[in-house]
C-alpha cells in the first residue's frame, strides 16, 4: 500500500508518493525552508503555541536541553539565549 502525500514546497518542488522511500530518502528538506517561514512567523506558534511553551520551562539557566527533532531549531535558539546548553539532534 502507498500513502499518498502531496507537499508544496517555497521552490515548486513535489513529493506526489511516499511509500518504500519513507526513512530512507530525506523528506523534510523538500518543504524545510516553508515549514521555517511557517514555524518562526505563523500567528499560532509565533504568538501561542511557542510563547507558553517556552513559560513552562521556566528559568533554563545552566540547564541541558535537547531539541529532537523539532524543526528548524527555533526553540535551540531560543533556549540557548536564556542561558541554557542546548544539544541539537539533526536527523539524517
């Protein structure tokens, strides 16, 4: 069975089927840089969804933090600003 996904991407390029390439091939790449744009200005998680996430950690100073796979690192960044040391996880 295939799943069918369809993505647009900011460079017009497609994924039209992920099936046997699922895990093998790099997929996240392809719409990357939209899902930043989305990510970083979008009024749900520019304005809510980041904003209380980032109040529920409190004070991170001198604190390890892991960003797993959470998209373009907007948190990483974030986290380590306030002082915290940040490990990154990139996904090959």
């Amino acid at each position: 069975m295939t799943a069918r996904l369809w993505l647009s991407s900011a460079v017009g390029r497609r994924i039209e089927s992920v099936d046997s390439g699922v895990g093998r091939e790099p997929q996240y790449d392809v719409f990357a840089d939209e899902f930043l744009g989305h990510a970083r200005d979008g009024f749900y998680n520019a304005g809510y969804d980041r904003p209380a996430c980032l109040a529920l950690l409190g004070d991170v100073r001198g604190k390890r933090v892991l960003d797993a796979a959470c998209g373009p690192g907007l948190y990483a960044a974030e986290l380590i600003g306030r002082g915290a040391q940040a490990g990154l996880r990139r996904v090959p």
